[in-house]
C-alpha cells in the first residue's frame, strides 16, 4: 500500500467521503515533502484526537457580490473551507479583485499550499487565519495572538510562482505537536526585534477578527495580475533559492 493509500485510508477511518480525504490526504502529504512536518502526517494522529470531529459537515458561501464573499465553515475543518473558498476562486475568478472572509474556519493548515493553488490558476494571492492565542508580548505575559501566518503568492508565466509562507511565531504549534520544539519556543520571531512580529501576529489577528467575528477565522485576497515581475527576480537571484521553491 502507497503512502498515500495508507493516509486516505486513516481519513475514511475518521468519517471523511472520499473527497474530503482526498483533500487532507493531498495537504498532509505536500506538507511532509516540503519539510514541513508539523503540518504534515502528524496532524493525522492529531485529528483522530479530536472530540468536535465532524466529518460530514461542509462549508458554506454565505453571501457574494462582486468583489466580495462570506464563507462559514458550518462546523468543517478549515482544510476543507479553504479547499472549496479556492476552487470557487478558480472556477469564477474575479473580475479584478475579490476579498473573500471565512468564518469558523479552522485549522486551516499550511497556508502556503492554498495560495499556491491559486498561483497556478494564475491569480495573485495572499491569505492569513488565526489560531488559539498562543504568542505573549516580547516582554512576556499572557499569550495574546495566534501565530497568525500569512502567506502570498505570484503567479508567473514560467511556472514558477513565488510563494511565500511566514508565521509570526520563532516555531508553530504544529512543531509543538511534531517534537521539534517545545511550548516554551512559541514566542514572537525575531529575537531582539521580536516586537515586528508581535506587532504583525496582532495586527493580523484583530483584521480576521473584525472581519469574521467570533472563533477563529481566515481572510483571503485574489486579484488578476497585471504583470508578471517574477521571471526578472529569478534572473536576479541568480539561482538564489527563493520562497516556495523546493
């Protein structure tokens, strides 16, 4: 059995339809070749861990117009929310730009992977979605934001988008999860400069929060390209290993 066999296996095991296990399966799996692990085949074991797990439940678009759209998880995990907020985006991209808000909308993953869909689709994308509160103030206390990434991505006509992925923590609670570093290590990014990142986290955290209201939420912008900078950045960067690139 393929791994990939072997995880859509564990997910229909949870409840998941075969689209739903497809959906994570694919995330995890992309998760894990990049390196990434504490969003990968570890977040299978912790779902199982779950006790709100709702498999059947799906998301909803709750209201469009032009240049804007809701959706509501409906009690879905945000893997899935994201999956159909981006292939509604790539179905009938949008005229110029369109903000999309998600609310209930977690966990949501490795952000990277949603904005690259879209980059491939051929549409500029940038994302961010909050987590438990989980980073304090640089000079300590309470934790006060999630670790709130936030991930763009450029699409190219070489093929080649750009794309990057930054959590405002020094480590992510899937590192946590993963053994490759402690709770303590969930502090702003940074060292000395640590408050950039506070500021961001918490910048990022209250834009989801006015937007998508109660519980944690996503806030996403797609937007047609109006030109294409990344083919004269990689003759640039010399071959300088860029963001998104493997």
């Amino acid at each position: 059995m393929s791994k990939r066999d072997e995880v859509l296996a564990k997910m229909a095991a949870l409840g998941f339809d075969n689209e739903a296990s497809a959906v994570l399966t694919d995330h995890f799996l992309d998760a894990e070749a990049r390196g990434r692990h504490g969003h990968g085949l570890t977040r299978v074991e912790w779902l199982s861990s779950l006790t709100d797990l709702n498999p059947g439940a799906r998301p909803e678009r709750v209201h469009a117009e032009p240049g804007f759209e809701r959706w509501d998880g409906r009690g879905a995990l945000g893997y899935l929310t994201l999956a159909a907020i981006c292939r509604a985006q790539l179905e009938l991209p949008p005229q110029h730009a369109r903000v999309i808000v998600a609310a209930h909308c977690f966990p949501t993953g490795m952000l990277g992977y949603w904005v690259r869909k879209l980059a491939d689709g051929g549409l500029v994308a940038a994302l961010t979605a909050t987590s438990p509160a989980r980073l304090p103030h640089p000079d300590g206390g309470d934790p006060l934001a999630g670790t709130n990434p936030l991930a763009i991505a450029i699409p190219s006509t070489d093929g080649q988008p750009i794309v990057s992925d930054v959590s405002m923590g020094k480590v992510t609670y899937g590192d946590v999860l993963a053994g490759e570093a402690t709770s303590d290590d969930l502090v702003p990014f940074g060292g000395e400069q640590a408050h950039k990142a506070f500021a961001l986290a918490l910048g990022l955290q209250l834009l989801v929060d006015a937007l998508a209201g109660d519980g944690y939420g996503a806030v996403m912008v797609v937007a047609r390209p109006e030109a294409d900078p990344v083919p004269a950045l990689r003759a640039r960067a010399s071959g300088v290993r860029l963001p998104g690139d493997r």
